[in-house]
C-alpha cells in the first residue's frame, strides 16, 4: 500500500513537472512569435534585394584603406576594392613606398566618416520608376518645392546666408552654376552694346573663372582678370567681378576690388562661407551667391550647386541657361542631396558643423604650428573672427595652406615640397599666382593629412640643420 | 484497489498527454526558432530606414492617377500625390472635365508599368558615402568599368551598335552631349581655318540642334539648317550634318543629304534606333552615334546620354568639354542609370524589348487605323522591314505620329486639333516643318493614349457628317 502511495506522489510530480514544462514551453513559444511577427512587420517587399546587396558591398572592408562601390569592377561577382591614395593590393592592404603625400587633391574626403556615421540617415532608395519625366510636374520649378525648402533651412541654420525673398537656382555643381551666371548677366544689355561683358577676378582665385569663359569662347563675354587691369579710360559693356569669399586658396572673407556703379557688378562665390570653414559675422545678403554641395558636405561626386539670386529676370536666364543646356538636372541627384541636406539641417545643424568644424581646427593647428617654426615658408594669416553661428569667437580653420617659398632660390615652391619632401601639392600659377606659391589641401581623408603632416614635420626640422635663413630682400607676407 | 487503479491510468494518461504537448510545444518553438533566424539572417541594418520609407511611399496608391515620390511636398509627415494630367484632388481622384488629351509631351511614361513590375531588381541604395570624390579612381575615366561594360553589352544584346574598337563618352542626357559633339567637332580645324564650322539638319528635325547652337553663340560654329541650303560655291570651314535615324517626329531610318567629302562629317542622332521603335536592319557602324537613357528606357529624368566615337581625338575632345562644363557627371546618377541598364540587358533583352515594342506597335495600329478613314488628314508611312532583333519582318511602331492636315483652309494643323479635337499635340513649326504638320506622342502614360484615341475616333467619324473632302491641290503625301 505504501508503495502504491509512493508510487501516486512519483507519478503526481511528473505531472507538475510536465505541466510547468508545458507552460515554460507555451510562454517561450508565445514571446518567439511575438519577436517573429516584429520582424515580420518591418519585413521589406521589393527594396529588401537592393538593400541586401548595399550593405554586402558595405561591409567589404578593404583593411581600411580602401572601398567597394555598388558600381565597382566586378570580379567573381564581389565588386572589387578601391584602394585610396597609396595602398594597392586586392584588399589595399600594401603600403605603396615612397608615396607623395596628396595635399593636391581638391575632394573633401574628411566628411566620410561623419556620412558612415550616419549611414542610416543619409542612405536613400532610387525605385526604378522614380521621376521618370524630364521635369517636375510644376514646369516652371527645376527643383522639388522640398529641395527649395531645405536649402532656405540650411541657410537659416547655418546662419550665413538670407534667403527670403531670394530665388534658388540649381545646377550641376557650383561650376555649371558659374557658366549660367555668366551667360545670364553677360545677355542682360548684350542685344543694346556692341561690347562683350567682362570678366573680373582678384588673384590669387579659382581657376575655373577664367578657364570656363576661355574655353566656351562665346561671342557675348570674355575674362579679362585682375580688376586692377580695368582702365578708368575704358569704356562700354557690363563689368562683373567674381568675389569669392572666403577666398581659394587663402581662406579670409573678401570684399570686392572694383568700385559700384551702374555697369559694375558682383558675382560672390561663397562656396567656403560655412561654419566649418570660417567665421560668419552676419548672414550674406548678396545680389548672386553661389554655393555647392561638395564644399558643404563633401558630396562632390553628386553634383549640386545652388544660386541664390535676388534679380528676377537673372534668375530667370540661369534657369533658361541650365533647361537649354542640360535639359534640367538628373532627379536622382537632387533625391540624394535632399536626404543629404535633411541630415545637416536635423535640430540646430551643430551635430554636422561642429563635426567638421573641429576636424580642420585641428588640422589647421597642427599646420600652421608647424610651419610657425619655419624660416623658408611663410602661410597666410587668417584672424580670429566673432562667429554669430557658434556665438564666440572663433579660430580659423580654412581648407587649405597657402605656402609661399620666401627664399629667392625656391623659385618653383610647387617642386620644392616634392622634392625635398615628397608632398604633392598644387601649383600657386594655378590660381594665377607666382610659381614661389604652392596650395597644400587640408579637406583631405585623415591618412592623407596625417601622411602630410608627418613628412612636413620632418622637413621642416631639417630647416635649422641645413642652417636655412631668409634672402633679407623678402620679408614675410 | 479497483479505485486506486482507475486513478493511476487516469494520471498514466494525463502524463502521456502532457508529454506529447510538450514534444508539440518543443517542435512548434523550434520551427518558429528556425523562421525567426532565417528572418534575422535577411535583417537590414543601416539601410532599413531607407527602405521602409520608399515602400511606405510607393503604397500611397493616388487611386492610380497619380503618384507619390521620396522628395514630393510633405503635408502632415506624409509626400502628397502629385496627378497625372487630366486628374486633380489630394488623391487624385478628380477627373479635370473637358481636359485636353495630351499628346504634346515627350516624356516616354509608357515604360513606367515594367519599372514597377520590376521593382525588386530596378531599385538602388545609394549610401550617405557613395564616391563622394569628383571622378573615379581613374582620373582619365569618365564612368565606371562596369557602366561601360554594360553599354557595350547592351548594344550587343540590342544589335543595333558596333561598339568594338569605340570610345564611349558620357554626358548628361543626349542634349549635354550634342553640346560637347558640336564643340569638339567645330574645334577640329578651328585653330587653322578663319571660318566657323557649319552644321546642317534636313527638316523636320529635332528642335535641339538649332537652339543650342544659336542659344551658346560661340564664335566657332553656326547653324544653318537644310543642308540644301550649302551652296557648291560655298568654301572653307568644316561641314556637320546632324543625321537623326529613325527621324523625329516621323520614324523612318534616314541616311545623310551632304554628299561625303574631306571636309564633311556626320554625327547620327541614334537615340530611337532600338528595337522597340524600328527595325534593326544591321547594327549601325557610324563613325559618331548619340544614345540615351531617356528614350531607350523611358528614365528621362535621370539624365544620361552617351556617344559612341571612332576617332580618339574627338572624343578626348568631347571628354575635355564636359569635364571643363560640369566637372564629371553625377555618381548617384551613374550608379541608377547603371542598375536600369543592368535590367535591360538581362539574358537576351527580350523581356524589356518586348514589353515596349508591343505597346508601341499596338498603339500604331491603333492610331494608324484611325488616320486610314481620314479624308482631311494623313499620316507618315513607315515601311514593314527586316529586323536582325526579332529575326522578322516587324511591324511599325513609331514614337510620334507625324500629321498633315490637306486642307487648304486648315492653316494651323495644331489648333485644328486642338479647338476641334481638343487634343494638344506639338506644332509642326517646332520641327523646322510648317503649321500644316502637327506631331501627336505615343510614348505617353496609358490613360493619355486612351483618352487621344477616343477623341480621335470621335474627331475623325465627324468628318464624313461635316461631308470634308480633300481640296485637289493637295494629295497625299
């Protein structure tokens, strides 16, 4: 009997223990299919291949020294790594000996990071149908109404730039923009003088201004050059000057040369006038801006330039310039760059500026420590500036290096830097300065910049040993 | 004992019950384990947002007249519907009464129902970092590798194209490209001759050729028109005709009107000259040949163009101008225009091909069948001819219809059509041809088609009521 009764209490634990498996079971199977149905409902239909294979590509890593593009050369179905600048191999694990350090290069490849960063938000998806028309459904917009909206916030944002009232121009990157510019202010009195427009530039200045009218060799305009070369003798046709502001290569705000008048205006290229580049004492209100995607956020490779334009009738002649042209601009491109500029513009803009901001501070005070040591070379001074965007004052932090060889013997400073010391940087006759200037780039990727400030260092400790002094006939600039 | 034995079955059941729900649970957990982890696997990181959105937008139905896009006006968090013509209401549901059926527009919107059927391999990611750099890695290419590769392969797949041994040069849209074309061409013997290069079109053509060259006025090339208009007696400077095969607006394969000569060289607008439009009698071997997405594909608003050039040094030529007009072309718009490319030259091409040609030979037919009870009106003919795609004779199935109105008195053919039919087609005029021509699209949405057709019908059954018959002067062309 008592065995019986033992064998009852066995039997009435295995049930327990089997039901309290039954419910541990029931309760784990119940919280699986409420996770799986989570997924389930973020599940994608038609965008989930090409989302698939974006982050695939993504996540080849190249060893760091390189990336896969979607658009990559394709070898056993993986798109092939990209080395950057002096790395090779099929995975850019090689360091190339000898390499120049790049301080040539005009990409401002220091923003990727913050774009990896942010990848979640400043990614986008192109459906093959997207906008497949040539203009938006408005005939008289060549840009989406949220486009236009988002560029008057980044302005509003960075606090550089008044737009209201203003109209906004688009074009393929900041150079097509010129060419629609010239174009529409050289055709305002064309029809009623017999004088082509003329063209003016403060050098040193991009070089771009005098290539585009040189090359286009249109019937209307011409590039003359230094404004100190218009005579107050000559007579007849609009005069214009390019202002950029801040300048290229040298990084300080600038005003025009030429004095007003009725015949006298200005075109202010203000692709640099963001708060990581400079301060902004008060918001441009200029009668032609022009700005640029690439400058802005580093996407040079997606073509965006924008004019803000308070003339209705120039504006009206950019539009007609750039319809005439190129048949309006890919829609693609002005998707992407909206996705783009929603991320700058996200809360008060500091996240983005700020990012950038204090990378060239810092690149800037590495360099310009450095050639602070230096007898041979001379850098150009920029001031620190009262900055309404950061609400202090603020130290500089330009794009680029203006070197200039102080010693009569350098007379190529472009050749100096590559040959004493393996730096590539970009001829100063290319912005119509003397061959004793050379631009060295600081928007470059961090190994590029840390490869340049690496090699300077050493250069320049050489100075002393060679026992380098200054020809006393140049003074510093 | 009988009780105490009843009992213990009854909890020997109640065990094996509980253990079979608890093999049941175990299973169920384990399948649902094994689904869940397949879901894990094809999780999205970065690219999630992204691509929920664009499906979150392109479910917005518009009740089928109308769509809804990424960078559409946003009201309330969400991208309004943006109508087709004829159509209005926040959803589009309006029919606008007594709207004119549109027949002027030449976006090609006919291929927007196969973008969507292939959605899934259509669609891109393009990455906040995509080539963010101004050109590619080769600084001597303008695209990518892989993009080339697939031109090549495309019009190898169409057999419309001889590409080997080419140069491909890209630009944005035909449009750009024609530009770079003329520039490059009129530079050939600038240097070395005092006269402007002259370009020729036979009318009707495309209006493009005459305004971009009157629009630029460079000083080294001039439009003039009808190649009938050079004079034997005419000397110096080179000699361009532009050779537009099939024609625009009326669809036939054309060959130049310049007899060949050492100063006369052709540039052949190629950009219907795919299956879909015309018989492929044998690929086209043209020193000079002009595509584009636009008209291939129906993707207007991404804006790309290319060229096929035999001659090195025209296209090193054509490559300088549009690096020195746009600085490179935009990567987003290569990386979508690469992905669309990659869809149509899917196995033999058949299924793109075939979907076009079908719908544009059934609307000829349609509109054909129509004209054919017309006394008052006549249309081009376009020959049944041999096609090496289709490996058969192959029906008509031209972009446009090219309308006469015989009429003496019908002055106008477009406000013929327009006050009577209400139907809004593109002036003759607009085509170097007179106001008697009128051209009618057949590349539009289906709707548009639809509604033209219908009022056609009706336009046309009226004649024979209204007892029109043709004046004698003037026959059939």
């Amino acid at each position: 009997m008592a065995k019986i009764q033992r064998c009852n209490y066995v039997l009435y634990l295995l049930v327990l223990i089997l039901l309290m498996m039954n419910i541990f079971f029931f309760i784990k199977e119940l919280e699986s299919k409420s996770k799986c149905s989570e997924q389930e409902k973020r599940k994608l239909s038609w965008s989930q291949r090409a989302a698939e294979e974006a982050e695939a590509v993504a996540s080849i890593s190249c060893s760091g020294h390189g990336k896969a593009y979607l658009d990559g050369l394709v070898v056993d179905g993986i798109p092939t790594c990209e080395c950057y600048t002096c790395y090779a191999g099929p995975d850019c694990s090689l360091l190339i000996p000898n390499c120049s350090a790049n301080a040539f290069g005009w990409d401002p490849l220091f923003y990727e990071p913050f774009w990896m960063e942010n990848a979640e938000s400043s990614a986008v998806v192109i459906a093959g149908w997207h906008r497949m028309a040539y203009s938006f459904p408005d005939p008289t917009s060549h840009l989406s109404q949220e486009l236009e909206k988002t560029i008057r916030k980044l302005h509003s944002v960075a606090k550089n730039a008044i737009t209201d009232g203003r109209y906004i121009a688009i074009g393929v990157g900041a150079s097509r923009l010129l060419n629609a510019v010239v174009h529409s202010l050289s055709m305002e009195n064309y029809s009623s003088s017999p004088y082509p427009a003329k063209f003016f530039a403060k050098p040193p200045h991009y070089p771009f201004y005098k290539l585009q009218t040189d090359y286009l060799q249109t019937r209307h305009y011409e590039f003359i050059g230094d404004p100190s070369m218009l005579n107050d003798t000559d007579v007849g046709g609009d005069v214009f000057e390019f202002v950029t502001s801040p300048s290229n290569p040298e990084g300080n705000l600038e005003g025009p040369v030429l004095k007003g008048g009725p015949n006298v205006k200005y075109i202010f290229d203000r692709v640099y006038y963001w708060p990581q580049f400079t301060a902004i004492p008060a918001p441009a209100d200029d009668d032609l801006m022009i700005f640029s995607l690439s400058k802005l956020t580093g996407h040079a490779g997606t073509r965006l330039g924008w004019a803000v334009v308070k003339d209705v009738n120039v504006y009206n002649r950019m539009k007609e310039y750039i319809h005439q042209a190129d048949m309006e601009m890919s829609k693609d491109t002005l998707l992407g760059a909206l996705t783009i500029l929603r991320v700058v513009t996200e809360g008060d803009g500091k996240k983005f500026f700020n990012f950038a901001h204090e990378i060239l501070r810092d690149r800037w005070e590495k360099i310009s420590h450095i050639f602070s040591l230096s007898k041979r070379f001379s850098i150009q001074h920029i001031p620190t500036q009262y900055c309404t965007f950061l609400n202090r004052a603020r130290e500089p932090s330009p794009a680029f290096t203006w070197v200039k060889c102080k010693r009569e013997e350098d007379k190529n400073c472009t050749h100096v830097f590559l040959e004493e010391a393996n730096i590539r940087g970009h001829p100063g006759s290319g912005f119509f300065a003397d061959h004793t200037y050379v631009r060295l780039g600081l928007v470059t990727r961090q190994h590029d910049f840390d490869m340049l400030i690496s090699r300077l260092e050493q250069f320049i400790s050489q100075e002393e040993e060679n026992g380098y002094c200054i020809s006393p006939s140049i003074n510093n600039q």
